[in-house]
C-alpha cells in the first residue's frame, strides 16, 4: 500500500516552496511507493510582495506575540486524508515562526492533519532560527504532532551583508546581486542541494527508523548553530517582548511607536550587535562547555 506524504508550507518569495519541493522530490520520484500531497497555507487577506516598508514593520508586534489572521480552509484532500509522513516548511518573521504558519497552528484544522503523525520542520531564513524553531516545538508538541526531524537552511553571508540583502529584497522584489551586494537570500546551490535532505528522510522513513533520522540530518549539514546569533535571538526576544507589548498596548500611539521601534531595530542590528558580538568572543572561554552543551540541544528536535 503507498503511503501518503504531506507536504505544508507558505511561501511569499518562492524560495521555501522551491527547498519543500527539492526535499520532497525524492518521495515524488517512487510514485509507486507514495502520495505526495502539497498544501499552500493561504490567508484569507494575505500580506503584499514586495513589502511597502511601513506595512513591514507594521507586522511586526502581531508577528512576535503570534497572533493569528484567518486562513482559508485546506482541501478536502488535505482534510480527508491520513498522512504518514508530513514535511513542514516555514518562514521566521521577527524570531517567530510567521503569521500564516502561526495562523495554520492555531486554526481547526492544525490538530486534525497533525495529530498521532511523524513531522518533519524545514526553515528558510536569513540566518537566526533556532529559538523560532523553540516555540514550534511547542506548538507540535500541544497538537499531538510526533516532530522526528529538522532542517534549517539559512544564508550563509554575514549578518550585516544578509540584512541589506533581504531587505532590498523585501521591499523592492530584487533578489539577484547588484553593485557590491550578492544576491539575497539561501544560495541556488544550496536550495538545489536540499534534495539529499530528501533522500536521507525517505531512507529512514522507509526503513522505519525515523528515531534516527535528526543525527543523520545534522552529519549531513542541515543544521548549523552559530552561538553568537542564539545569543542575539535571546537578546531580541526580550526586546521585542517589550516593544510588542507597548506598540499592541498603545492603538493611539502605534503610528509613533512603529517608527520608534524602525529606528530602534536598525540602531541595535547596526550597533547594538556588534557589542553583543564582542562580548560574546571575550566570553567564550568562560561559557565554552555550556554552549557546546546549548549547540547539541539546538541541533536536536526535543524539548526542554
């Protein structure tokens, strides 16, 4: 009997779908062993691309504290059916899964396709994750979900070269390189080379041994933790906690209050950061165990 795989994910560039469709190929390929099923989460009124700048900043404070917009409602297909291996792909918007994963999550319909089935996360971002993929876990864990893998693909510039790119992206729609900047996002190479993600998860999906299926992801690069931005991420979501809080607090004074938090976000990437950057180095002999310690837990898929 085939097995049926279902393949979730919400895309604005196109750049995940094309990572969720090369990771899937392999199961695509055995037509005669599996259904592959694809699910594009829509919103009922969705979020423009590229981005008008004020409309981006603008998402921000319901973005972090997870606040959900209404989705349309997946296929009868989608619904009618048990899966047996479900890959789940997923944008971070501001150190948070974004809003119509978050929306999918914590709709009727999160737990019916989920529930009692192995899931497998897939991140496409610009490079910090891994508290994002924090509180996925929780949300898979509440909905019975058995997560068995992850992959985070990420781009792999600097952290300041990264945050021009994707901002020129986002706001503009151009991704390709241009004067001294490369092109945005997770390099083609890399995207391409997701399919081998691919095969190792249909290799233990087939063999049944999904238990260790995450240390065979992590040999083969699909993760990488960088301590320095786990320390920015906890940094910011403190931060925007804060902000998040006062901009959803204060509705007479969000106007204001975005454009305060703009100013804010770019002083703190810009020179806030890099002071995180150096204490972090000086620290690093003092906190060496214990990050190597955080770095093993971030690469696996439990839950403190």
């Amino acid at each position: 009997m085939k097995k049926n795989v279902l393949v979730i994910y919400y895309s604005q560039t196109g750049q995940l779908e094309d990572i969720v469709r090369n990771i899937a190929s392999p199961f695509e390929a055995k037509k005669e062993e599996y259904n592959v099923t694809y699910y594009n989460i829509q919103l009922k009124e969705d979020f423009p691309f590229p981005w008008p700048s004020d409309v981006f900043f603008n998402t921000f404070p319901e973005s972090y504290l997870q606040i959900p917009k209404e989705i349309l409602p997946p296929s009868e297909e989608v619904l009618n059916k048990k899966y047996d291996l479900i890959l789940f792909g997923y944008q971070v918007w501001y150190l948070t899964p974004s809003i119509p994963v978050i929306s999918f999550l914590k709709s009727g319909y999160a737990e019916q396709i989920l529930k009692d089935t192995p899931v497998v996360t897939i991140s496409g971002t610009r490079n910090m994750w891994m508290l994002s993929q924090e509180k996925l876990k929780v949300y898979l864990r509440d909905l019975k979900a058995k997560l068995v893998g992850n992959i985070a693909l990420v781009d792999r510039h600097d952290n300041y070269t990264s945050v021009l790119t994707i901002l020129r992206w986002l706001t503009t729609g151009q991704k390709e390189k241009s004067g001294v900047l490369p092109a945005a996002g997770i390099s083609d190479s890399e995207i391409a080379g997701s399919v081998k993600y691919g095969e190792i998860i249909e290799k233990h999906f087939k063999n049944n041994n999904l238990n260790h299926l995450q240390p065979d992801l992590v040999k083969n690069g699909a993760i990488e933790i960088r301590p320095f931005l786990v320390r920015v991420e906890k940094v910011g979501n403190k931060i925007f906690t804060v902000w998040s809080n006062l901009i959803i607090k204060k509705k007479e004074k969000r106007p204001l209050l975005i454009k305060f938090f703009k100013v804010y976000l770019m002083a703190a990437i810009w020179i806030i950061s890099p002071i995180v950057l150096v204490l972090h180095l000086l620290t690093t002999p003092i906190f060496w165990f214990k990050r190597q310690k955080q770095k093993r837990y971030l690469q696996g898929i439990n839950l403190k």
